[in-house]
C-alpha cells in the first residue's frame, strides 16, 4: 500500500468511526448562548404583548423569534457538520432538535392556553419544566453530565414553585415569575453554553 | 510527517470514539472497539504518555473502574492530523 492509499484509509477509518457513532453531534455551545438570549427576550416581553395586543399576537411573537432562533442555529451546526464533511444532520443532532421543537411547540400551545385562563405563571412554569426535562433527556443521550445536572435543577425549581402556588396561591410568586424564569431558563443555557464551551464535543 | 502517534488505525480510531463523548469506561472502549484488554491497554498507555487522553482510575465500592477522557492537547493533535490527512489527500 503506497502512502496516499494508507491516508485515505485511515481517513475512511475515523470518518466511519465518527458517523458510526451515533454519539458523535459536532456542536458550536454558543448556539446555548444565542439561545439564552433569546429566551430572556422573549420571556420579558411576550405577556406584555399578549396585554397590549392579543394571546395570539403574543404567541405569533414566539413562533417568529424562535424560527429565526433555529434557522441560526441550523446555520451553524451546518457550518460545524461542514469542518468533518458531513452534509446533512447526525443522528444525534436530529434526535436532539427534535426533541426541542416538540417542546418549544407544545410549550408554545400551553402557554396560550394559560394566559387565555390569566394563569401566565404557569405558563412560565411549564416552560421551566418543560426546557428542564429536554435538556435532562438530552443529557443522558450525549453523555453530558451538566445537562443533566442543569435539567434535575429546572425540574425540581418548576415543581417546587407550582407546589407553592398550590399552598400559597400564584400571588405569592406572580411578581418575581419573569425573573424566576429568566434566571432557570436563560441562566441555564447561557451557563450550559459558557462552560461547556471550553470542552467542545468536537473534533 | 503525520503524528506518529495518531496514524495508528486502532489509536485513531479510539481517539474518534473519545472525541464524541465526554468519557468513556474502559469496558465501554473495548466492547466498542472490539479490542482485548491487552491490546486496548497498550494503545492507551501510548496515548496518555502523550498527554492525548487522562486515564482515572478508581473505586466504586470494592470494584476497580477506569475512566478514559480526550485531554485539550489530545483534541487540537486530532484536529491537526485530520488537516495533515486532508492536506496530504489534496497535494498528492
């Protein structure tokens, strides 16, 4: 076998490995950042929205910013997948997109639901839970322990604040809600994003 | 030219597996890459003297586990070699 014949089989070897591997996801962590940010917006301003306009202004409003949110994000994982000659999706990245439409969308119509009913905590406490338990689901599949971790925390928070409702009624909590879940939602993902950063699951 | 170290089918192969995960156990390394104990240690014992992986080795209750991670300087050599391959394929 002359040299070139051996690159090109030791390339055909690790790129086999890697896209055998249905763990292998390239991944750019500031998607988590960008992500963050979006959430924060969107968190602060989607009820007064829905206040000054309607519920489907407002959930018009989350459907636009979350689109442009993921047609970024493709952008880049694209351009990711592109450094290890990938041209479409792994499996692990469709699996775990996904599993954060299905959440967005179903988080999207609940919350439509809740503050139609003037229950707009619980609308920021399914988000809570619901962004908790696909980033727990979402640790486990790509052996991530701080999405894990950062999912457990989300859950526990959105339980225990509903338990709290339940007790004290949604006033006690009704207040603080906006930050309470800027600092769960928006605070996880652009912790996720900057410390994971460092350990990119990348080539 | 390439790095020796790296342009070993085996070696190359594991670092792949490493490098879509965060850790692996030892067992996992081998059940996946269909290696004996022996020869899985010997590609690894070559790869942590060059500072490309961190082996941990510890208890659980009685039961000895190891650990193997991809270290930074491990992921920029396996990055460099793949543009060495890729170099290589494109100037020859």
């Amino acid at each position: 076998m002359n040299e070139k014949e051996i690159v090109l089989e030791q390339l055909n070897t690790i790129e086999s490995s890697l896209l055998d591997n249905e763990k292998f996801m390239p991944f750019n962590y500031k998607i988590l950042i960008m992500w963050g940010f979006i959430s924060a917006i969107l968190i602060l301003s989607f009820e007064n929205i829905a206040k000054l306009y309607t519920v489907w202004y407002a959930i018009g409003y989350i459907v636009i910013v979350t689109t442009i949110g993921f047609l970024v994000e493709i952008y880049i994982i694209k351009k990711e997948n592109k450094k290890y000659d990938i041209k479409s999706f792994t499996k692990l990245q469709k699996f775990v997109e996904s599993n954060y439409t299905f959440t967005i969308v179903f988080a999207t119509a609940l919350t439509y639901v809740f503050i139609s009913n003037n229950l707009a905590v619980y609308a920021y406490l399914s988000w809570i839970f619901m962004f908790g338990y696909a980033d727990f689901v979402t640790g486990f599949v790509v052996n991530c322990k701080k999405f894990t971790t950062v999912g457990i925390i989300n859950i526990s928070a959105s339980i225990a604040m509903v338990t709290i409702t339940f007790i004290f009624g949604i006033q006690v909590i009704a207040p603080y809600i906006k930050y309470i879940a800027v600092l769960f939602l928006s605070g996880s993902l652009i912790y996720n994003g900057l410390t994971l950063k460092g350990i990119e699951k990348s080539v | 030219m390439f790095d020796n170290i790296l342009h070993q089918p085996i070696r190359s192969k594991l670092i792949a597996t490493l490098i879509s995960n965060e850790e692996l156990p030892f067992k996992a390394l081998k059940e996946g890459l269909e290696l004996t104990d022996g020869n899985l240690s010997s590609h690894l014992k070559k790869l942590e003297l060059a500072q490309y992986i961190i082996i941990e080795k510890y208890f659980e209750g009685k039961r000895p586990k190891t650990i193997i991670k991809i270290s930074p300087k491990g992921r920029d050599a396996f990055k460099s070699y793949i543009k060495q391959l890729k170099q290589f394929i494109q100037e020859n």
